[in-house]
C-alpha cells in the first residue's frame, strides 16, 4: 500500500483554546433565563397570564378586611350610644336647669358624626360581609367536596330580606359552620355556642331597629326623649351585633384558611450539614480579566 511520502501533506494547525474574558455581553436584555422563584412556593410563573385565585386563597384576606371594618363598626356604634346616652341626661337635666350651647352643641356634634360615619361603615360592612359569606360557602364546598344546600340567589335574599332573615340568616351560618366542619352531607346542621349568639343579636338588632321605628311616630316630648334613649340602645345592639360577626368571620376564616401568610416564617439556609465538599476551582489565569 502506497503512502505520501514525509512531508508532503501538510500538518494540521491545532487551534489554541482562547483565554476566559469574562461572562458574555449583550448588547440588549435577554429575554431568556430561569424564573427567579428560588425561595418561593411554586404558584405561578412571571410572564404567563394569571388566572383568578380559587376561593380558598382569597378568604383569608376577605375574611381580615371584613373583621377590620367590622371593628371600626363596633367602635362608631359605640360612640354613637354614648352620644344618643348623653343627649338624653341632657334631655333629663333640662327640666330643672338651663344648658349650655357648648354641651348642647358637643352632644349633637357627637351623635350626628358618629350617626354619618356609622351608616357609611354600615354599608360598607354590610357588602364586605356578604362578599365574605358567598366566598366562603364555596371555599368550604370546594374544601369538604360537596355541592352548596342554596344558590347564591337564595342567599341574598334570605340575608336581606327584612322578617325572612330573623330566621334564614342563622339558618344560613349554620350551614356554613356545616360545611366548614366538614361534617356529613345528610347530617342536620347542628348550630355551635358562637353561631347562636350571633343569631341571638341579630335578632335583638332587628327588634332594636323595628321598635325605634315605630317609637319615632309618636308625638309628644316624653316620647320624642324616649326614642332618644331607644336609639342608644340600638347603637349598642348594633356594636354588639358588629362585635359578634366580626368573631364569627375571623372563626369561620381560620378554619378555612388555619396558617394566615403573615405568619410564615421566612425561609432561609444556615447551615449544610452532610454535604460533600465543593470540587476544586482551577486556577485563574494571570492575564484572564474580570
């Protein structure tokens, strides 16, 4: 077999591998890369289209801003007591003495604030409840794996509809106590200590409401200084009634949802313990630039 003699082919140049010169540059962003989710729980990835969060992530802040109004609630109903309670010694003292315009003026400064205030964070309590409630009904469905006894229209009206909710309204948060419990489907909903208290002052605030109303369209002034006293009392079963169902939310929402995110510790490394050692970094070389 013939072979080229020496010499004749020549030899193959071998290509030098070239000094590291730092990362690579570009000259605008990249727009690839890993995710920076490194010490997050796995929900949902920067750049894709978030859809809406399933009940049971949501209730745990409904369930806070609804307490939190409720509270603020509470404290304006009484102050507006106060305020109805004072008018009337006033009322009481006016029989044998003169009064002031100051006081006289401070008491109607007080209840007409605390009046305005009280109806606004009313209605505002009275929506965040309700929203609370329809998301809680699915949450706790979703969770004990069973269908809603009522529709969302039923609901509504058995929550709003005055005389049909002195019954349904109770009926309603026993249900919903049912199915947070996780209790049996063609089990009777059996009422706990807190839901029938709650029940207790919704009815007592209804009675209030009612019995103020009619007390308003008599005349003379013993009446006119009764409605005053009567309205005190409202505003206190109103603060209570507040007070009940912001417990009963933040109850029926720790159930739901029993570790809020605010309590989670942050996560982080400390120690490695058991790990091989790391291999060994080569040299760098003494003309390689950073």
């Amino acid at each position: 077999m013939a072979s080229p003699p020496p010499g004749a082919i020549p030899p193959r140049r071998v290509r030098q591998a070239g000094h590291y010169s730092g990362p690579p540059r570009y000259p605008l962003m990249p727009r690839w890369g890993f995710p920076n989710l490194t010490w997050r729980e796995p929900t949902l990835v920067p750049g894709l289209p978030a859809g809406y969060p399933p009940p049971i992530e949501r209730i745990g802040t409904l369930g806070r801003y609804t307490a939190t109004m409720l509270w603020c609630l509470v404290g304006l109903a009484a102050a507006g007591a106060v305020g109805e309670f004072w008018r009337y010694a006033l009322l009481v003292i006016s029989r044998d003495a003169a009064l002031g315009s100051g006081v006289v003026g401070a008491s109607d400064a007080l209840v007409i604030a605390t009046s305005l205030l009280a109806v606004v964070f009313g209605a505002m309590s009275i929506g965040f409840t309700l929203w609370w409630l329809l998301v809680a009904r699915q949450a706790a469905a979703d969770g004990a794996g069973q269908e809603q006894p009522r529709s969302t229209r039923e609901v509504l009206l058995g929550a709003l509809v005055p005389g049909l909710n002195l019954v349904m309204a109770g009926a309603i948060l026993a249900e919903l106590e049912h199915m947070v419990l996780r209790r049996a489907p063609d089990e009777r909903p059996r009422p706990s200590r807190p839901v029938l208290v709650w029940w207790a002052a919704w009815v007592l605030n209804e009675l209030c409401l009612v019995l103020v109303v009619i007390w308003r369209f008599r005349d003379g002034l013993q009446a006119q200084a009764d409605a005053v006293f009567l309205n005190g009392l409202g505003d206190l079963s109103a603060a209570a009634l507040a007070g009940v169902t912001a417990f009963v939310v933040s109850r029926m929402t720790g159930l739901l949802a029993p570790i809020p995110p605010h309590r989670l510790s942050v996560r982080r490394v400390v120690a490695v313990e058991g790990a091989p050692p790391p291999a060994g970094r080569p040299a760098r070389p003494a003309g390689a630039s950073r």
